[in-house]
C-alpha cells in the first residue's frame, strides 16, 4: 500500500471507500464525486440567465466590442459579394 499524500487528510482503501459511499447512500447525504458534464440545453440556459443578469456597465462593455467586430465582419462579407458580383461570369441567357 502507497503512503497517502500530505495534502490529503486521509486515504481510504477501495473497501473503505466503498463503505463510506453505502454509508452516505443510505443516510441520504448529498456527496457527489464527478458532477454530471453541463448538456448543450443547460449550457445555453445557463448563458441567457448570465446575459439577463449583467448590470447596464456590463452589457455596454460587452456591446461595443461587439458592435465594432459585427460592422468589420458585415463590411468584409459586402466587399466580398461586391467583388464576386463584379467579377462572375453570367450565365448563358442572362443579361450583363
């Protein structure tokens, strides 16, 4: 058997820990290991009560970013298009 590390308060056996947990089972104490991963639903719901939540300063510093990269992005994807556009060949039966 290995020696319990110096951060640990006590190390327990398989046995022990088996019985601990029995215990705590059948007491009805809450004492959860690995909590269960977050689910895409749950993460989005917990997201929007996040955004819902945040003070007026908040949101503002978050907006402004934001705003200025959507505008960046919305000008490139136009200057894009235009370019397509200008740059396409028509198709046979259409008009230039």
């Amino acid at each position: 058997m290995q020696p319990c590390p110096t951060d640990y308060v006590r190390c327990y056996t398989e046995e022990e820990f088996d019985n601990l947990q029995l215990l705590l089972e059948e007491y009805d104490i809450a004492y959860d290991m690995s909590p269960a991963p977050m689910g895409d639903v749950e993460a989005v719901v917990e997201l929007t009560w996040q955004l819902l939540l945040l003070s007026p300063w908040e949101l503002i510093t978050v907006s402004i970013p934001m705003t200025v990269m959507a505008c960046y992005a919305l000008s490139i994807y136009a200057a894009f298009k235009y370019i397509q556009r200008k740059f396409s060949v028509p198709k046979q039966g259409e008009d230039q």
